[in-house]
C-alpha cells in the first residue's frame, strides 16, 4: 500500500473514531441532564459544541432552561436553542437519524423554543417592570405571551400619557404605539388636548391659526363654530368676506354666503348687486343675484281676476299663479297669501319664500318680520330663520335695528338676532334719521344706532327724529331738544308746531307767532290759532298762512302781509296760485294779491298748471291763466299726475280723456286707479284691466285669461 492510499484510509478511520466520541458525549450530557447534574451535563455538551452543533446547543439550551440550576439563564438558553436550530437546517440525513435516537428533532428544538417563552414571561410577571417588559417584547417576540406583554407595555404607557394629559404625552403615545387597542381613545384625547391648547387664550386668532394648521383635526369643526359665531357677532360684510377669502371651504361656507348676499341686498340698489356679481365671482348665490338684477326695473301690476288677484307685466303677461292677495313689491319681493298663509314671490311670480306663515310684511334691509303661532320673528330673503320666533311685537328692520317686545320688555335686535344696547326699555320704537324714541321708567327720550341718548329719558313725549331736531313735551309744556344732547328751544310752549325751513309755529295765551330752529323769536305772536294742531300754519317755500278774527291771509318768513288777512279761508300747498274763500264761493288769487276772474262752488288746489273747478255740481278744468280748458259739465273729473290725461265721471262711470276733452277711454268703468304715468287700473264689475295711457290700449284684461 502506498502512502497516497493511505492518507484517505486514515480519514475514514479518524472521522469513524470522533463520530463514537461524538455520540458517546452527546448521550452522556443527556444522562448527566436526567440526573439533573447539570454542571455534569455543561461540561459534556461544552465539549462536544464544535463537533455536534445541534445536539450540544440543545442540551445547553435545556441546561439554562432549567430554574432550579446555578446555570439558570433564559437569555442564554434561547441563544442555544436557536444556534440548535440553525444547525439543524444543515444536518446532514445521517446525523438527524442519530439526533432522533436521543429524542433531538425540528419539533423538540421548536417545543423548548415554546417552552422558553413562556418561562420568559413567568418570570416577568414576578416582577414586570418597564425595564423587563422591554426586554421580553425585544427578545422573546416569538412567545405565545408575546401579545399580552404588548398591552401591558401599551397599557402602562396610556396610563402615563393619560396622567401627563397633554397633547405632547397622547402624540408621542401615538408615535410610540401606533397599533394599540388605545389608539382611538389616544388620537381622541390628542385632538381634544392639541385644539383647547392651540386655543387656550380664547383669542379668535388661535381658533384661525388652529383650523389653518391642522385643518384634519376632529376639533376644527368646533373651532370653525367659534370663528364664524365671533364673525355672526361682528355681522359686518368685511367680517364675513375675509372669513370666506381664509376659510373658503369649511361647515359655515354656505352660511356666510348667504350673510354676505343679505348684507349687500340690506342696501338695494342695482349697483350694489352689480357690484357683488363683479366682485366675487365664486359666489354660490350668483344666479339669484343675476336674476336680481334682471327683475330689477321690471314694472309689475296686481290686478283683480274675480276673487283673486294677478301679477301683470306691462307687456300683459300674467306671472304666476292666482293669490288671494298679492302686496308690494319691496326689495324686489312681495307678500302673497293664499288659504290664509303668506310667503313671497319675485316679479317672475317665482316662489322664493313657501307661503307658510300667518301674516307676513315687507321685505327691509333684506329681512321681512314674519308671525308663526302668533309669535313674531325674522326672516331673510333666502327664507332661512334671522330671528327667532318668540317675539310678542317686532318691528321692521331701519338703521340695521329692529325694534321688538317680549313679556313686556322691550328692546333692539340686529339682523341676525343679537340683542342689543344691553339694557331693556319699556318701550322702543323705529329708528328714523339715525335716532329712535325709548321710554325707561315712564319717560320718553332718544337714543343713537351706537346705543347712546341723544335726547335723555326725561320727558312725556317725544317726537321721531326730524333731521338732526325733535319736539319733547314736559308737564304740559313743548320745547326742542337737537340730537346732540342740546335743548335748543327751552320748554316753554303751549304748542309748538313741527320745524319747517327752519321755523317752527308756537303758541303763547293762545296766540300764534314763530320762532327760528335756535328759539329766536321771528314773528311774535300776533295771531290767533283755530284749531289745536299747529300743521296749518307751517311755511311752505318761504310762506305761511296765518289766521287772526275769522280771517285768513299769507305773510312771509319776515311776517310781512303778502296776501292781507280778509280771506273767509286760504289754501295753500306751495304755489304761486291760491284757493281762496268769499262768503260759499272759491276764487284763486296770486301772491301778488291778484284775482283770477271766476268764483266757484269748489275748487283744487293748482297742480301742474290746472285745477279742478265746480258749479251746479258739475266739474270743468282751468288752467292757471284763468282759462277754462274743459267746459263745466261732467260729474267729476280728477287729473292724472304727470300727465296731460284727465279721468271724467258722467252718470256715475269713468273714462279718459285729455286736457282739450278729446275722449281716449270711453265712461264704461266703475273706477279707474293711476299705477304710474303710463298704466291705470280699469275697474269693472269687481274685475281689472289694464290699460296703457300712451298706447291707448288695454294691455290685460280678466277676460283675456
């Protein structure tokens, strides 16, 4: 035998002589086990660890697995077990056949795997502090306890977070522990924490710097309602432009469209709308506006169709349905009630608002007082509730104020239902020329649209604004107090009549004389008075009747005479022509004193160049010249204003005819109503027409339907 085929003989031999050591170690750490001489068994397996990877890694496994052994080391015990696995996924068929002899396969090295996790956690519920319990979860992932360690850590760590509180502790538990059963109740708590701290200082700026921000927030909902209510409360149509241009997408969008949309129509002019439609383009109401804006100018006539009544355009067109009234139209609506409920429709007939209140008034600054169960409140041109309904009284919206009265207390609202001034008064009125009247404690005085009295509550009576001045009346006595806090005619007067081109009439024992706006005495009571109300003797373009032992004559604002008191009566509406009174006859005399040739039963006063004259019962028509343009021969006849048309009665019917008596409508009408310049109404046996004074023709007619 030569040395080459040797060398492999020697082999053969040296490997069948280490696997007998091998086997007979393995065996004998198994036996040292069962003897549980464990330092035996670490010193057999120890010996063995190179040469039989699985089994020696086993049994150290199994010896460090053990509690009641100076070895006891769990940590280490898993480290063998899985070096024995991993050595078992490359043992060769021989050695798994031997491994099996001594009770070593995939399934005993899996079984101690089990069996170590679960010690594991026997061991940290002896003492499961934050220290061990990460140490389990880092280490023995694998342990059927595995999840149960995972709540306790995400419980304890909760528990935390839920005693820090903040909004800090409950992100950084969600940082933490993004898969807890506590996620939900965290990302709740985080929201609700991060929202009251963003806005803690209740400054609306921190509500808009939160929504800006964190716009996914589960609060900005409620941050959006304390944005917009602080804009509800300013009501202005900045406030709710600036909030759409920040907050253009958010719960209150269509809310503050509609506010803005009913603040611009509080001011109802075509350029406000056009304005509107200009300006914000994105404006959802932007076809109501456009359509606004269409109706606009459009003319439109109730007219009477049996019981009912009809809107009509003046090209004829009947728009809408049959209402049993139909009112004004008043910011571009008009109250309609059928079956004893009322809404609102537009000059199209559209509905707008379903009749479905008990009474309704006019539309002003864009809302309309509405009664529901006899109850008042608000509405605005979108038909949504601006004021409650539970209001006794409400009045109509003026100087953006509405007067109301509840459980006998009275007081303002703005638009959207705000109470203001804060304080009641026993009584309020409409705000006119900036000013209304309240009564506090049984007295009458004034107040601003800022809440503050221009005239104080001390007072009996007091008039509504006219201008910048206003009639009070104490103990019986009358003076004049200018809205500024200032009396400016002291209260000394019987009577003192209402200002007039900066006069006032005044009464003193009776006597009638007047005074300037600043209580000089311009003419002094020289005349005497015939009735109690002071109107009568007003100025009118720089004169004023005057009445003085039964007579009646004109003076100046310097009290001179211009026409001598010997009248038996004096008209006077302002022109150069009056109506005066001899005896039972009626003449007309200049301001130059005079006559006019012809006295009548009756006369009217000269309008537009023309009055009315009567004799015998009969009427004709004269021109401020004197002449008689229509003969006095009909039963009445009334002019129509602005027009060179006539309305004439003959045996109880009416016609048209025009200042030279030509006739245009013959006298086959109950009654005829003027809407304007160009239409008038046409009456007949209950049912309307109407008919078109320049065209001369009827234009609609009950009958036409």
């Amino acid at each position: 035998m030569t040395l080459k085929h040797t060398y492999p003989a020697l082999l053969v031999i040296g490997f069948l002589f280490s696997t007998s050591l091998y086997a007979g170690g393995l065996e004998k750490g198994m036996e040292a086990l069962e003897k549980k001489d464990y330092y035996g068994a670490k010193k057999q397996f120890g010996k063995i660890l190179f040469k039989d990877p699985v089994g020696a890694h086993y049994g150290l496994g199994l010896v460090h697995f053990e509690k009641q052994n100076p070895f006891y080391d769990l940590d280490l015990s898993l480290r063998h077990c899985n070096s024995a696995d991993s050595a078992y996924q490359f043992a060769i068929p021989r050695d798994i056949d031997r491994l099996k002899e001594v009770g070593i396969d995939g399934n005993a090295i899996k079984d101690l795997k089990r069996r170590i996790g679960l010690r594991a956690y026997e061991d940290l519920m002896e003492d499961p502090t934050d220290e061990q319990i990460s140490t389990f979860l880092s280490n023995y992932k694998f342990s059927s306890k595995y999840p149960e360690v995972v709540e306790m850590r995400n419980e304890r760590a909760f528990e935390r977070a839920r005693a820090a509180d903040t909004f800090e502790s409950y992100r950084q538990f969600i940082i933490d522990f993004p898969g807890s059963e506590h996620r939900a109740q965290a990302d709740s708590l985080y929201a609700l924490r991060f929202f009251e701290d963003k806005t803690s200082s209740g400054n609306v700026e921190g509500y808009k710097q939160f929504v800006k921000e964190f716009p996914a927030n589960p609060f900005t909902d409620q941050a959006f309602d304390t944005i917009f209510n602080w804009v509800d409360r300013i009501g202005t149509f900045k406030a709710y432009k600036d909030f759409l241009l920040d907050f253009p997408e958010n719960k209150h969008t269509d809310d503050a469209w509609k506010a803005l949309n009913v603040i611009i129509l509080q001011d109802y002019s075509k350029k406000r709308v056009v304005g509107m439609i200009k300006a914000m383009n994105r404006n959802p109401y932007k076809a109501e506006l456009e359509e606004i804006l269409d109706l606009f100018d459009r003319k439109r006539f109730v007219m009477k169709q049996d019981s009912s009544r009809v809107l009509v355009g003046v090209d004829g067109q009947a728009y809408g349905r049959p209402y049993d009234q139909i009112g004004d139209f008043h910011e571009g609506l008009a109250k309609v009630t059928k079956n004893g409920k009322s809404g609102y429709i537009n000059k199209n007939g559209k509905v707008i608002i379903p009749l479905e209140y008990d009474d309704a008034y006019i539309f002003s600054e864009g809302l309309a007082v509405v009664e529901k169960n006899g109850k008042f409140g608000a509405i605005d041109r979108f038909g949504d509730v601006a004021i409650p309904f539970k209001y006794d009284e409400l009045g109509n919206s003026s100087y953006g104020y509405l007067p109301f009265e509840r459980n006998g207390t009275s007081g303002f609202l703005n638009w959207r239902g705000k109470l203001q001034f804060n304080r009641p008064f026993e009584f309020a009125s409409d705000f006119n020329d900036g000013s209304a009247v309240v009564r506090v404690d049984g007295l009458y005085g004034a107040i601003d649209t800022a809440g503050k009295y221009t005239i104080p509550a001390l007072y009996d009576w007091v008039e509504d604004r006219q201008g910048e001045l206003s009639r009070v009346k104490k103990d019986g006595l009358h003076g004049l107090y200018s809205h500024g806090y200032k009396l400016t005619i002291p209260i000394i007067y019987e009577r003192l009549g209402a200002p007039s081109e900066g006069i006032l009439a005044f009464s003193s024992d009776g006597m009638l004389g007047y005074l300037s706006e600043n209580g000089d005495t311009l003419i002094p009571p020289r005349y005497s008075i015939s009735s109690e109300n002071l109107r009568p003797y007003r100025f009118i373009n720089g004169h004023a009747r005057v009445h003085h032992e039964g007579k009646w004559g004109l003076i100046d604002a310097e009290g001179n005479e211009v026409l001598a008191v010997t009248y038996d009566d004096l008209e006077y509406d302002g022109y150069s022509v009056l109506t005066f009174r001899e005896k039972n006859k009626w003449g007309f005399v200049r301001l130059n004193g005079e006559k006019l040739e012809g006295m009548f039963d009756r006369v009217t006063p000269f309008e537009q160049g023309i009055s009315v004259i009567h004799e015998d019962g009969k009427a004709g028509l004269m021109n401020s010249l004197g002449q008689q343009l229509i003969p006095i021969e009909y039963q009445d006849l009334k002019p129509i204003q602005d027009t060179e048309l006539i309305i004439f009665t003959e045996a109880d019917r009416q016609g048209i005819m025009d200042r030279t008596g030509v006739v245009v409508l013959e006298a086959e009408y109950d009654r005829i109503e003027p809407l304007n310049i160009r239409f008038a109404r046409l009456i007949k046996d209950g049912n309307d027409e109407l008919f078109d004074l320049i065209d001369k023709g009827v234009k609609w007619s009950y009958n036409m339907q």
